[in-house]
C-alpha cells in the first residue's frame, strides 16, 4: 500500500505522488491531503502493538507520533526522522473547570507538554521528515508564534535552514524567544498573518524553500495521531464531544480526518462531535457555519493572539471535518477566554490564552442546551501557559485590556504583594 496526495475538493479528487513537493492542487489550486488507498491492518493487533512500544527504549516508539506509525504511513522508512519525544500529552480531570464549564465532568488533553510546549510538535515532526525525504536544506513558515518555535526546533535538530516570518508586534515573547533560541532566521514583517501567509507562498515557490504551514498535508498526518493518543489512553472509548480553538483550522482539519480514519478502519465505533472555538474578533468560521458564507476577516483583532487568523486556509476541510461529525462552531469574547483560562490555571494545569477558549466555549455551549450536562466531552489545551505571561500578569493586576481598549475585568484575579522584609508583619497579614 502506497500513500498518495489527493486533492481535497470533490469536483477534482486528481491524485499525486507523495514524493511531490506540492501544497495545493497543481490542477485546481485546492488543498490536499494524504490518502491511504487500501489500507490493510488489524486494528486489534495494531491497539496491542502501540501499547507494547509503550515499554520501548526506541526513539520511534517513544515518540507518541511516530508509535502510532502505521496510522501515518507515508514514508517507506524511518531512518531520517527526528523526534524530540513529541506527543505522549496527558488526560486531565479538571473538576472546578468541568464545575465552571457547566459540566459533571470534563478533561483535557494537554497538547502544552510537547517538547516546545503546543501541538504543533506533533505535526512538525512529519513535516519535517518529508523536507529531509524530499532533499530539501531550507524551510519556512509564517506563524503566530507556536508553529515558528516548532518549526525552530524540528529543522535545527534534523540540520536544516529553519526561516520564520511572524507578524512584527504581534507574538507573545515566549514564542519569538523560542525561535530565536532554536537558532531560526527570524523576520518580524509589518504585516498581519494571513497576508505574510500569502507572502511566504510565493517566496517558497520562487526559492524553493519549503513550506511547513499547515497547507502542508504532512503536518496534517502528524497533528492527527493527537485524536489516536486520545482514544488510546481511553482504551477506545470515544467521547461525545472533541472541543478545540479554531485559528487557521489545521488542526480541525487534522483531528476531523483521524477520526473518520480511526472509524473507517474500525478502531472506533462511532464519531465525537468536533466543537471548534474561535475568538469573537478573529471568527471568520464561526459566520461560515452559521451564514453557509465564508468571508475573511480584514482585521482580525483578539488578545489570543495564537487565534488571530481572519482568512484560515484550511476552512474547507475544517467545513467538511465538523459537518461529518455533526460539530458545531461557537465563539467566545476577550473576558470570556480570560476568565475561562484563569479557571484553568486554579485546577493547577493552565495553558495559553486560545487554549481557553475551549472552556469558555463549553460554558457557553452548556448554557445554550448545545451540550448536555452530563456529556462527555474532551477538551483539547493547545499550548503551555508560559507561551504567554505577560498576558498573565496583566489578567491579575487588572492591567489587562481588548483589542478595543476595554479593560478585561480581573474576576478571578491574584494580586502579588509586595510586603517588607519584616516577620511580624509578614506575619500579621497572614493571620488575617
Ligand atoms: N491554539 C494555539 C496555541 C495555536 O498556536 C494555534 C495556531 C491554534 C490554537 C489554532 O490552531 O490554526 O490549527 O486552527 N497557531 C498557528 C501558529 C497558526 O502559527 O502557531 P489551527
């Protein structure tokens, strides 16, 4: 069985050679994905062998992507892939956010414990191993900060040319420091994302520098084995509801795709309901489900910054991944996502601001009869809560404001104080 490209879009459906260095269909421009015709495994042997590797010294098998490989099989070997143990995320109980998100029970697979602290490892890793496959020496992306720390450190440790290109002023620190720590060419350009995205594709076609955005059909197949670990550390046992930020909708995509495959092939038996999450001032997807008309953004404005994506690429497969699953699209405001993140940080486990957007969305999904009280249901932590601490510390000195200039109230606000260095006293306002 061999894996080939096929173009997304219905009308065309041409196919490509794997080996292609194509991001969109040569024939209709449209996106593509990975196709595996004739896939042939015994999902219950295949369950008890990914287990096993569990116990393994290997580097693959220790990868929570690359374990699960005959789920991704697109390459004929392994020998060049580079992986930093990406994957293997924890599933979280989270009672006071299950208690908040109007739920008896909640859980979150938190994609922050990647080795640079989001999901995109779990792409990168793939990706990066069709540029070493392909021959390629450079490659680029244009992120809002977590692909760009990803692609930093997945090119530089597998010996390639890693360029970034970020919105000049609009990434957190945390994720610029990463870049620059993984040693990544990093130009700040003064534009905002979805017009450098345009940008960057032209400079790859002409240089010949690829493209690791997640057009990129590789960083697809790999973002999917996050919805296979899933079902593996649930023995299998599906959720009703997989809850998720939408941005450039790479990873709806990605999830959508793993769970028709995992249904297709008989590891599960039946679909979660996807329910995608975007911030009100970046929500380009949330008016195409509720319109049946997509129209971008112009200037999409929100504090997550992550999210903040008016023209996502992938939004037809995003389409097509929530009608199968039956999955609806909410969104949620600038207070909403900072209260909802402050929660998840008093359950101990915390995250960036887009990755509570989840919560925030299922408070509101709850409140409108969407889900039921008694659901189950999975929310998925997109990335690390020092991504962004800045955005933290203004939260709870109250010094946080929207994009409109409208102060975020500090509702579960935690001062520091500054006290002397004096026991009595220090004393004394613990006591009280
Ligand atoms: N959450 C975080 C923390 C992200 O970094 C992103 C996307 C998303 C959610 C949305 O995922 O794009 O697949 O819908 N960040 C990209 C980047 C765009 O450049 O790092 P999506």
């Amino acid at each position: 069985m061999a894996a080939e490209l096929v173009c997304f879009s219905p009308g065309c459906r041409a196919r490509f050679r794997i080996r292609e260095p194509i991001y969109s269909c040569p024939r209709c421009g449209s996106l593509l994905e990975v196709d595996y015709p004739g896939w042939r495994h015994d999902p219950a042997a295949l369950r008890t062998l990914w287990r096993e590797r569990r116990l393994s010294n290997g580097p693959l098998d220790q990868s929570g992507v690359w374990r699960y490989r005959e789920f991704i099989g697109f390459l004929e070997d392994y020998e060049a892939v580079v992986t930093l143990r990406e994957g293997n995320t924890p599933l979280l109980e989270a009672p006071r956010a299950a208690e908040y998100g109007g739920l008896r029970r909640l859980l979150f697979k938190h994609q922050g414990f990647n080795p640079t602290g989001s999901f995109k490892d779990n792409g990168m890793t793939c990706g990066v191993a069709q540029a070493l496959r392909l021959g390629m020496k450079r490659v680029a992306c244009v992120s809002t900060g977590n692909t760009s720390a990803s692609m930093a450190a997945y090119a530089s440790a597998a010996g390639l040319d890693p360029i970034i290109f970020i919105p000049h002023g609009n990434i957190s620190y945390g994720k610029l420091a990463q870049a620059l720590e993984y040693g990544a060419r990093t130009l700040q350009v003064e534009a905002n994302f979805d017009q450098i995205l345009a940008l960057v594709r032209e400079l790859a076609a002409r240089l010949g520098i690829y493209l690791l955005n997640s057009i990129n059909p590789f960083r697809i197949e790999g973002q999917k084995t996050i919805m296979v670990e899933l079902m593996d550390q649930r023995d299998w046992r599906p959720p009703e509801w997989v809850v998720l930020p939408g941005g450039n909708l790479g990873n709806t995509s990605a999830f959508g795709k793993a769970l028709r495959e995992l249904e297709q092939w008989g590891f599960i038996d039946r679909l979660p309901r996807l329910a995608v999450i975007q911030a009100e001032g970046a929500a380009p997807f949330y008016e195409l489900a509720r319109t049946g008309e997509f129209h971008a953004v112009g200037h999409p404005e929100t504090l997550a910054t992550a999210i903040k994506i008016g023209d996502p690429v992938s939004w037809p497969k995003a389409l097509a991944e929530v009608s199968a699953s039956r999955g609806v699209v909410e969104r949620v405001s600038e207070q909403e996502i900072a209260d909802a993140k402050a929660v998840i940080g008093l359950c101990g486990i915390g995250c960036e601001p887009a990755s509570a957007a989840t919560l925030a969305g299922i408070r509101k999904l709850t409140a409108a009869g969407v889900m039921a009280q008694d659901a189950d249901v999975v929310a998925v932590l997109t990335g690390n809560v020092l991504k962004d601490p800045d955005y933290i510390y203004r939260y709870h000195t109250g010094a946080l404001e929207a994009p409109d200039g409208s102060r975020i109230a500090p509702r579960f606000g935690n001062q520091p104080v500054v006290v002397p260095n004096d026991a009595a006293r220090i004393a004394a306002l613990l006591s009280g």
